[in-house]
C-alpha cells in the first residue's frame, strides 16, 4: 500500500470525523435500527431500510477514514525546509500573468482540498506544475481554456 501525503492539519480533520462517526453517528443509527426494528414487520419498513443503508454508509467512511490515517505520511509545514521550493504543504503565492491576479494557494493531499479556502490538491495540474519551482519561476498550467502562466511571487511553509 503506498502513502498517502496530509499535512497535520489534514490528518486532525480525519481523526475528528473518525471521532464523530464512532461516537455519535454509529451509536445512533444502532438506536434508529433497533427503535425501526420494533415496529415489527421489516418486509415493508421504510424507516428500517433507510437506517441500514445509513449504517452501511457510515461503516465504510469508517473504514475508508482508518485506512486512509493508516497509509498517511502526515507532514508538517512548518518543520518543512526546502529551500525556498514549492513541495508539498507549502503555501503557494502566486500571480496569473495574463490577468494580474494574485492567488494564494496551500498544497495539500486529494482529501483536503478546497479550493474555496485556498487549499488545493497535490494531484491538480496546477499543483504539479508548482511541484520543484522556487520564488521568481513561471510555471506553464494547462486549463480547460487553454495554457496559463502563473509567476511564483512567494513560497512559505506554515
């Protein structure tokens, strides 16, 4: 099985929702099977399919959540040093040279990414253009529009 990266942050949210699953989620869909379960004939009980499908959903995001902590190469942006190097979990400024637009950008693991909070995927075609580029770089992204540049104005690890 090979590693997934996260940043610490990351793997905190997948601890927390694991946390949640099995100690909220979990004991109430056992009571919603059991109180559906009392009702007597489950040929034709709406309320007792719903809450077994439920309790299959929330047992594999348990075992896809465990697995996924399992394989993680969790990394800490902050101890990171390379160099003034775009890697993983680095914070990525960035300016698009036909616009003029300033982004900011964190690299992070498939899970983890929102583009909304600036966060995006280690696996994104933007990302792995940035992946090895320094302050001052162009890095060439092929978008659904066409080729964009993008000049690499700060990288930070925090």
């Amino acid at each position: 099985m090979s590693t997934i990266p996260l940043t610490k942050r990351g793997a905190n949210k997948l601890r927390d929702e694991l946390q949640r699953l099995k100690s909220i989620e979990r004991p109430s869909v056992i009571n919603s099977i059991a109180e559906a379960r009392a009702q007597g004939d489950l040929s034709e009980n709406a309320e007792y399919d719903a809450a077994k499908e439920k309790q299959g959903f929330i047992e594999g995001r348990i075992g896809e959540i465990e697995s996924k902590l399992a394989a993680a190469q969790v990394i800490d942006p902050a101890a990171l040093d390379a160099d003034g190097r775009v890697v993983f979990a680095a914070t990525v400024e960035l300016e698009d040279l036909d616009s003029g637009n300033i982004v900011t950008y964190q690299i992070v693991g498939d899970d983890e990414a929102d583009i909304d909070h600036g966060l995006i995927s280690v696996s994104s075609p933007i990302a792995r253009a940035l992946i090895g580029k320094s302050e001052g770089d162009v890095a060439a992204v092929q978008a659904p529009g066409g080729v964009r540049e993008y000049e690499i104005i700060a990288v930070s690890y925090v």
